[in-house]
C-alpha cells in the first residue's frame, strides 16, 4: 500500500492499522470482542460484539491489539473424583478406566488398588486402601473428619483422598451409600421411635426391633451405622431433638447425613 493511499484512508477514519487492533471494551471488560471500525489521526470507533458498546475515544494507546482471552482448559471428569496424584498416573498408566464418562465401583477401586502398588517406584502409597476409607465413610454417616481421625493418618494426602472418596460416593457411587440406598418406604410410629430412644440414651442394649425404629426414625433407612456408634457421631441432645422433631413429620439427622455426604 502506498504511502499516499495509506494518508488518504486515515484522512477519511479507514486508517489500514484499525484492522489489527481490538481493544480492550471498557463495558463489559471482554477481550477480543472488538472490531475498530473507524479511525483516523485524531480518533477512533469501536464496537463490541458481546455487549454491543459503541466507545469513541482519542486514547490510541488504549487501541492496542489485546490478544482474545484463552479459554480454560475443560475440566476432567474424574478430577473431582481423583487425587491430582491418582489422575495424573492413570492418565498415563491407564488412559482406557478414564475414558468412562463415570467410574464404577470396581474401577475406583482398581484404580486406587493400582496405584498404591505403583506409586514411588514400586513403594506403596502409605495411604489408607480406598476399600477401608468407603467403608469407614458409610459407618461415620460420610463425616470426613471423623474418618480421618479413625484411620490415624491425619495428613493432607490422607484427607485429600477420603475427600475424594466422599464426592465419589455422592456420585457415581451414590447407589451404594445406605442413606439413599436402605431408605425404608414405611416410617415407624413415633411412640416406638420414642421408647426405642429412651431405652438407648439410658445406656441400655436394643434388641433387632428397638434398634430398628431408632434407624428408622433418625434416618429413614433400614440400615446404617449401628446404634451403638451414634453417640460418637450426634451429641444425646442431638438425637433427642431428633426424635421430638419425628413427630412433627422431620428427620434433622438424615438430612445431616446427606448434608455431610454432598458437602
């Protein structure tokens, strides 16, 4: 282009230079939305394709090429499932488990079973079997901390994992936890629900049906962790609140429960 061509379309706000540019719109804060549609020596126009802004303005510094903001990379499906540490390995060690759009009960397992074997050269992982930090998990009503506690590795990488292991379970593995899986489609009545209760607060040991209605009426379900654990995980306070609140048709324990599992 010729000198002259080139004085002649900026005299007239078509300088050539407008086309490379794409400021920065000062609306909505976009990048790579502009189009400079107008410029001269003295001023220029822009307009952005997102908000739709019309911006004049005689900051030509303003004006300089901002590259379009590059999109975050689209988050792995697993990663909320996997340690960091355990997905980079299967990534590379077993790329055909992750191409599943959800792991399984038998993948997660093997996944983790694998990696313990492999991680630092050959050295097992030193953290608890993934099968043990499930099992506790169900047993402690999905309380992390107090599975974390149970297990006496009270490590970051010990956390990290029954983190995982939780959202898993409020995922994919959600079948299996006993909150959803063991719920009962008839409540008890709240007088046995009560007498169950009285006799369990006292101390004293609950025979099959007692132990029954006290899981039924705290949790809805015909499973669960046993009577005897409950103390360490809700206060005598607690479960007797929980059992007034029965007869008002609330269960405050499940939904504890089930506010621990997808927290």
């Amino acid at each position: 282009m010729s000198a002259f061509t080139e004085h002649l379309r900026t005299a007239l706000g078509r300088s050539p230079e407008r086309e490379a540019l794409s400021p920065t719109c000062p609306q909505c804060g976009r990048n790579g939305t502009t189009v400079v549609y107008r410029m001269s020596r003295r001023s220029a126009r822009f307009w952005c394709a997102a908000c739709e802004a019309v911006v004049s303005t005689r900051d030509f510094a303003a004006l300089r090429a901002t590259p379009p903001e590059t999109p975050p990379p689209p988050v792995d499906p697993h990663a909320r499932y996997l340690t960091p540490a355990v997905l980079a390995w299967a990534k590379a060690a077993a790329p055909k488990a992750l191409a599943a759009p959800s792991l399984d009960r038998a993948a997660y397992y093997q996944l983790h079973n694998r990696f313990d074997r492999t991680a630092d050269t050959s050295v097992h992982s030193g953290l608890p079997s993934v099968s043990a930090i499930i099992g506790r998990l169900h047993e402690r009503c999905y309380q992390v901390d107090h599975v974390v506690a149970d297990l006496g590795q009270e490590t970051d990488a010990a956390r990290e994992r029954v983190d995982h292991a939780r959202r898993w379970l409020a995922g994919p593995g959600l079948p299996q936890c006993w909150i959803v899986s063991r719920q009962v489609e008839q409540l008890p009545e709240a007088e046995a629900v009560e007498q169950a209760a009285e006799v369990y607060l006292r101390g004293e040991p609950l025979d099959r049906d007692q132990a029954s209605a006290v899981r039924s009426g705290l949790f809805g379900t015909d499973g669960g962790p046993r009577p005897v654990a409950l103390l360490d995980l809700f206060t005598a306070e607690e479960i007797s609140a929980a059992v007034r609140d029965y007869r008002q048709g609330k269960q405050p324990l499940r939904e504890a429960v089930l506010a621990a599992l997808q927290a």
